[in-house]
C-alpha cells in the first residue's frame, strides 16, 4: 500500500501547488487557468503582431509624410527600443502595484498608441505614439509569461506555454499577410486601429477574470541607476543593430552607439553588484537550466527572427511578390506551429524538456538549409515544405525552452525571470537582423565580383551563349537587330545582377542554418527535472 500513499500524496501535492498558483491571481472564482490564459494569448498575439505588421505599411507611411527612408526607419527602430526597455521594468512593477493591475495598464497604453498611431499627421508624432504603443506592448509581453507561469503548476507549464506560443508565433506569420490586406484593400491606418477592438475585448476580459492580489511581503526599492545603465546600454546596441547596415559599422555614429552602450553596460554590471534588489537579478545565470535555455532563446532568435527578415525581402524583391501573396507563404509555418507546440509541451511536462529541444533545434536549422537551393525559379512547393519543416521545429522548441527556464526558478523570481527571457529574445533578433543582413550584402557582392570576372573573360563560352540568347530573345521581341549586341549586354548585367543577389540569399539561410546549430548543445545539456522550490522545509499535504 507504500505506493499508493505516495501516489496519493503527489497527487495532494500538485494540487497545492495549483491552488498556490491561483491564490497568487485572487480569489476570483471567474478565474480559471485557461481563461488566464486566453487572456494573455489574446494581448501578446495584439503586440505580436502589431511589430510585424507596420513593415508593410512603411511605403505608404512614406509617401504619405513625404519621409526619407532614414526617418520612417524611426518608425520601427523606436518601437524595438522602446519595447525592449519597457521589458526590464515590469518586474518591480508587478511587485509594486500587481500582475493584474500591469497587465491592464500595458493593454490600455498599447491601445491608446495604437490610436495616436492611426491619427498621427506627419513622421515625428508617428514615432512619438510607436514608442508610447511600444511601453505597452513591452511591459504586456513578461507580465503576460509570468500570468501563465503563475496559473499553471510546473507540471503543466510546457503545455500552458505550447499553447501560448500559438499565438505568439502565428502572429509574426499573419502580420505581412493582414497588414498587406489592410493597406492594398482598405487604408494603412486601418493596420493600427485593427488594435482597438482587438485590445478592448482583452481589457474588458482581464478586467473581468483576473483579480486583484499584490505580492506579499515590503516591496523592494527601484534600482533606478541600474535601470538607467541597462536602458542606455539596450538602447545603444539596438541602434547600433537597427542602423549599422546603411551607415557602415566602422562609421563615427555606430560606433558611438556601441561605446554608449558598453558605457552603459559597466554601469549596469556596478549597479548590479552593488544593490541588493538589482532591477534585473544577473544570479539567475547561475542557474544551469536557466542558462542554458536563455542561450538557446538567444541564438533561436538570432536564426529566426533574421531568416524572418531574409525570406520576405527574397520573395517581394527578387520573385516580385506582393505583400499579400508573401503572407500566403509565410502561413505554413504558422499553421505547423499551431498543431505541433501543444503536443511539444505535453512532451516536455511528460519527460521533460531536452528531447523536443534538441529535435526542434535540428529540424529549424535543416529547413533553413534546404534554402541553398533558391533560384529565379523556385516554386511555391519549393518554398512551402521548408517552412512546414520550420514550424515543426519551432513547435518543438517555444514551450519547452519557456518551461524550461520558469521551471528553473523559484516562484519569487518568475517576473524576473521573465523578463529576461522576453530581452534576450528582443536583443537576439535584432543582433540576427543585423548578422544576417550583413552577410547577405557581403556574399552579394562576393558572387556579383565573380560574375563579373567571367563577364570580363572575353573567352568565356558560357557568357557567349548567355550573349546570344539575350540577342535572339531581344530579336523576338522586336528590338532593332543593331541594337542587339548592345541591348543584349545590358540585359545580361541585370540577369547577373540577379543571379548575384540570389547567391547571396542563399548563402545567408545557409549561415543562419549554422548559427542555430549553436543551440543544439545547449540544448542537450539542459537538466530534465521539475521546477525549482522556495528554499526551507517541505510540507507534505496527508
């Protein structure tokens, strides 16, 4: 009869733990886990999805203000930096004022962004009411994970967290698709007061299934220096990431923003070591399992948020697709999210999380490789079954890896925590933003050098050929034969230009398949064990 005791006993056990967990939302008997977590999946899908979207929009933004590129750039790079110094914040916050009460304040503040967005009338109030949509936005997304983490014990977190991720992921895949369906049949102010009812309804939901509860115990003091070091050190790095492509990143300006961000960066580290309740607690790295699951959010995000940047610029500027057509594309990789991240997560709180990350992880990087092959030519079919192939991956990788680093802490150190996750998330894709767009200017003009090589081989057969079939095409065509020769060069530079292009494409999705296997080996160094417990005894529920 031992057994069935002990049986019985983690069962009483897992239900404390549960009903801890809902004690820390309140005693709303309207709160339920689930409802939690639609809630949650409802504003972080709304933030999501409102970075993705405004890309598209950028052309008719421009036109409309009368903007260079370099001013409508503002338009994202102050969302990226505004969300992503929001983020750190949130954990004090929410210790101060509640989960609830941050929670709700950042919808409502993302909401009236997205207002001011649609009513913006020239280029400065649009970045001004981004940054305002963005504070929301970023303080929405840890306060959201750490909703979830709280509502669901540990034992159930990788499947919370699977299907968290739906919408977390779906979104970025939605965006081109919506936001190019927005602005070619309706208006691109529509792809910002789309938020408004959207947010609403997630108001009017938190407002009526969370409750209020403020952590116990005195509230710590606001490490406002370390806050101060830590946003001059995110913000000088990011545009450094966001700007260093078009300036050049041995230019004056870039690296100022890289010294103002070590600058802030030393503060930071001294503020850190120095304070008692530092605003981002750096012992967390001491925790193996949190560790390792942040180094593979880290390089995940370098691989995907920068082969997310490299396949739409592929399909709209060499395929010339519209931006509707490219969502088309991109909703595969949603759609294979969706199915698989529930099951991954279920797999996770079964036996853990090391199996599904490691497979995930290969499957990412292989989908990314099959890219080698791009040409002039490639299919929809060509395209469709590596991002099926991604989704599966990413499936396989999202909960696990989030259950993975919450399970590690301690339930006191879960906003925190959070928080982290959600910065090194934003920092990593902005750095695969920037990597990759990198590689794929330097091998384009590598392959562009060595067609021109053999252009400029007055013996080369193959360039005699290619000469001969512009010439026969441009005769089909009607052109004058003495313009030919000369036509038929020019035309053959812009093949070369493209197949030039195409190259260095290609090579970037190869590049970005190896920098995802980075991750593998963190991945398989990941502890398979149950979250962490508060430190003193253990009681056990008879």
């Amino acid at each position: 009869m031992q057994p069935a005791r002990c049986e019985v006993k983690g069962l009483k056990g897992e239900r404390r733990v549960e009903r801890e967990g809902m004690e820390a939302l309140g005693s709303n008997p309207k709160t339920s886990k689930w409802s939690v977590l639609s809630v949650v999946i409802l504003g972080t899908f709304m933030a999501i999805l409102d970075a993705n979207i405004v890309n598209v929009a950028l052309p008719k933004m421009m036109a409309n203000f009368s903007a260079t590129v370099d001013q409508i750039e503002w338009v994202v790079t102050g969302y990226m930096i505004a969300f992503a110094i929001s983020m750190p914040a949130t954990s004090w916050l929410q210790g101060r004022y509640g989960i609830k009460e941050v929670f709700i304040v950042s919808l409502a503040l993302f909401v009236f962004g997205s207002v001011l967005c649609g009513l913006a009338w020239d280029k400065d109030s649009m970045i001004a009411f981004r940054v305002i949509q963005a504070v929301g936005g970023g303080a929405m997304m840890p306060t959201g994970i750490t909703l979830v983490s709280v509502a669901f014990p540990p034992q159930e977190r990788g499947m919370a967290m699977g299907v968290w991720s739906i919408g977390a992921m779906v979104a970025p895949s939605v965006g081109p698709f919506l936001g190019g369906y927005l602005v070619d049949e309706v208006n691109w102010r529509s792809i910002f007061y789309i938020n408004v009812p959207v947010g609403a309804a997630a108001i009017l939901a938190a407002l009526w299934i969370l409750d209020s509860k403020r952590s116990a115990g005195p509230v710590r003091r606001f490490d406002s220096i370390g806050y101060l070091c830590f946003s001059v050190f995110l913000a000088g790095l990011l545009i450094a990431l966001a700007q260093g492509q078009r300036e050049g990143w041995n230019s004056d300006y870039i690296l100022s923003c890289f010294g103002l961000s070590l600058f802030g960066l030393i503060g930071f580290l001294v503020s850190s070591f120095r304070q008692k309740d530092p605003i981002i607690d750096l012992q967390l790295f001491l925790n193996h399992n949190f560790l390792m699951a942040n180094i593979v959010n880290f390089v995940r995000a370098v691989a995907i948020f920068g082969s997310m940047f490299l396949l739409p610029l592929y399909l709209q500027n060499l395929m010339n697709y519209t931006a509707l057509r490219t969502g088309i594309i991109l909703v595969p990789t949603a759609i294979s999210v969706a199915i698989v991240s529930p099951f991954s997560g279920m797999i996770a709180d079964r036996i853990g999380p090391r199996v599904p990350l490691f497979l995930g992880t290969v499957l990412v990087s292989y989908s990314l490789y099959l890219y080698k092959d791009i040409s002039l030519n490639s299919d929809y079919w060509f395209l469709f079954w590596p991002q099926v192939m991604r989704g599966v991956g990413l499936g396989l990788i999202n909960a696990p890896l989030m259950s993975a680093a919450l399970n590690a802490v301690r339930k006191e150190q879960t906003s925190n925590a959070s928080s982290l996750i959600t910065v090194t998330m934003q920092v990593g894709g902005a750095f695969g933003v920037a990597l990759l767009g990198a590689t794929l200017q330097r091998r384009e003009f590598f392959h562009y050098a060595q067609y021109g090589d053999l252009l400029n081989n007055p013996f080369s057969v193959p360039v005699y050929k290619a000469q001969l079939i512009m010439q026969d095409v441009l005769l089909r065509g009607g052109f004058d034969p003495a313009e030919l020769a000369a036509k038929g060069k020019s035309l053959l530079a812009l093949w070369v230009h493209r197949q030039a292009t195409v190259g260095g494409f290609a090579d970037a999705f190869v590049f970005s398949a190896l920098l995802i296997t980075i991750g593998i080996l963190p991945a398989l160094l990941i502890r398979n064990r149950r979250a962490a417990q508060p430190p003193g005894p253990r009681v056990m529920a008879e």
